[in-house]
C-alpha cells in the first residue's frame, strides 16, 4: 500500500495536524500514513491512499481509496478527533459517517471494498449511514425511488402539480427526475450523462422554458398545463 508522505518529519506535521488529537497521526506522518499502517495491523488490503485534496499538504489530512463501487474518502475533523468518511457513487454518495477510531474507518474501507452491502456496513459499522435513494440504487431501482420522493415533497404545490403530471405519463416515468438549483430535470440515464436530459425552468408568472440539453432545442410555455405537451415534443 502506498502512502507517500510518512517521511515527513513530525514537527512539520503538527503544523497540519493538531497533535492534541491525533497524536499517531504526527508520529507516523500523516493520515495516508496512519491509514497505510492501520490496515497492515488489521491485515487489510486496501489499495493505493492517495490524498482526497489538491493541497500539497492534503495527504496529511485527507485521503483517498478506491473501491469496484467508487472512491472512498477521508478527512479529518478540525475540532475534535473524527475520521469523516463518505463512500461516492456515480451521482451521490452510497453512505456517510464520521469515527473517532482509526481501525473503524480501515474497517469502513476494508468492507466496502470486499463488496457488502449497504445493510451489512450499517450492521457492522453503526456510525456509518444512508438514504432510501441509495438503497434503492443498489436494489436497482433507483428511478421509481426517485419520483416517490419527490412527489412526498408537498411544501411546493406547483412541482407537485407537474411532477404528478409527468409522472402520469407511461413514456415520462422511465426518466430519472431530479432538482437543481430550482430547475427540474428529467434525465434519460442517470449514469451516463451523454444520454441527455429535459430541463423545464420555472418563469415568475407561471410560465416555464423546456429545454433538451440533446438537441439544443427549447421552448416557452405560458402554463403548467402545457408543459408536458412541450416535454413530449423533445423527448
């Protein structure tokens, strides 16, 4: 396992580490060390740490492990001991928890990455957590998970008002819908953002623009009520 920066010297450690809390972390080098030499304790292969920041210095206090299901990364917290992990899919992290013991986050890694599952990692690793769209994810159906949360959201009458009608259309509901930055989008593939997607932004008086990020292709929309006729001409 490489970790390249275990032969720094401690005292320029400790300007990157708080040794009041991470005192083997300044003795060995940093958290790439610390990570390198906890795994050998505990007899896991955890491949190649890398640093999880673009900081000279980021392999001090970040680190970065890869896994058959995404990259897996650390960071330490400021404040008190913590070893922060978060374990990255394609579009959002699979699961996310924070240990204060070194040999736990290793385990963490060592665990994903021999491939079990979200329920198991809960069951070994109680701090670590995730959400009904990443189970769904691994279940395989993250689609229909997605519509069912949004389409629980009722705080905004209007998206549920379309969500319901788009939802309603047996061509429309394969799509992946999600939102950004107030814009719903409608993504064919959810993996592979090439496939394109249908943005539909909201106007201040009701109105609404429907653009196919495929074909450049947009139109304006006086009412909710037709939007759908617009999503469907673009598909």
């Amino acid at each position: 396992m490489d970790a390249s920066d275990g032969d720094i010297p401690a005292s320029e450690v400790s300007r990157f580490i708080n040794p009041a809390l991470y005192p083997d972390l300044v003795e060995l080098g940093g958290l790439g060390a610390a990570i390198a030499h906890a795994a050998d304790r505990n007899g896991l292969d955890l491949g190649q740490v890398e640093s999880a920041s673009s900081n000279p210095r980021g392999h001090l206090v970040t680190a970065r492990l890869h896994s058959d299901r995404g990259p897996i990364l650390i960071h330490l917290g400021k404040e008190r001991r913590l070893f922060s992990i978060s374990i990255e899919g394609e579009v959002r992290p699979w699961a996310e928890g924070a240990t204060g013991d070194i040999d736990d986050a290793v385990g963490v890694v060592g665990a994903w990455r021999s491939g079990v599952t979200l329920r198991d990692l809960k069951s070994r690793f109680n701090f670590m957590d995730y959400d009904e769209l990443a189970q769904a994810h691994e279940s395989g159906d993250p689609v229909e998970t997605q519509w069912k949360l949004l389409l629980r959201e009722e705080d905004r009458p209007i998206l549920q008002n379309l969500l319901r009608t788009l939802y309603a259309d047996p061509g429309l509901r394969g799509f992946f819908p999600y939102l950004s930055m107030g814009i719903l989008c409608l993504a064919r593939d959810i993996s592979d953002r090439r496939a394109g997607e249908i943005r539909i932004v909201p106007g201040g008086d009701g109105s609404h623009r429907v653009q196919s990020t495929l074909s450049g292709e947009e139109r304006e929309v006086p009412s909710t009520d037709q939007v759908l006729d617009a999503v469907k001409h673009l598909c």
